[in-house]
C-alpha cells in the first residue's frame, strides 16, 4: 500500500530472493522509461523501496506519481 509521506508516494515490496526483487526493478524501470517519470528507488536484497515525487512541480506529488504507482501495483 502506498502512503504519502513528506511530499512523497512511498511503497516497500518484499520478495522471495534477489533475483524476484531484481525482475521487479526491471519492470519498473520499463513502465518509468515509458511514462517519463522516474522514481527514487532502493533495493537490499530482497526489498525494494519505491518514493514517487514529481520534481518539475516543487517536489510534490503530482497526477504523474499516481498514475505510476497505479501501473506500478498493475504488475504486482
């Protein structure tokens, strides 16, 4: 679930191992390049942890985040 804290959608996603969290980041990325709207993302081993932001409109959460976080919980 995601939760809005400091300006920010964050969401944490924990896998089975490396290599689950690893294809995760890899769809990500695919539906970020696409939107042209890239997250700040962390990965330990088998948890990601994903912030959303829109940085051309002040740091804040913006329509952008939304709908990737949308697209994002699409390939859950």
């Amino acid at each position: 679930m995601w939760t809005e804290t400091d300006n920010q959608l964050v969401r944490e996603f924990k896998f089975s191992d490396f290599s689950e969290a690893f294809a995760f980041m890899t769809r990500v990325a695919l539906l970020a390049e696409k939107a042209d709207h890239h997250p700040w993302w962390s990965n330990v081993y088998n948890q990601v942890t994903i912030k959303l932001t829109t940085h051309d409109s002040g740091n804040t959460i913006t329509d952008k985040d939304r709908a990737l976080a949308k697209a994002i919980d699409g390939i859950m």
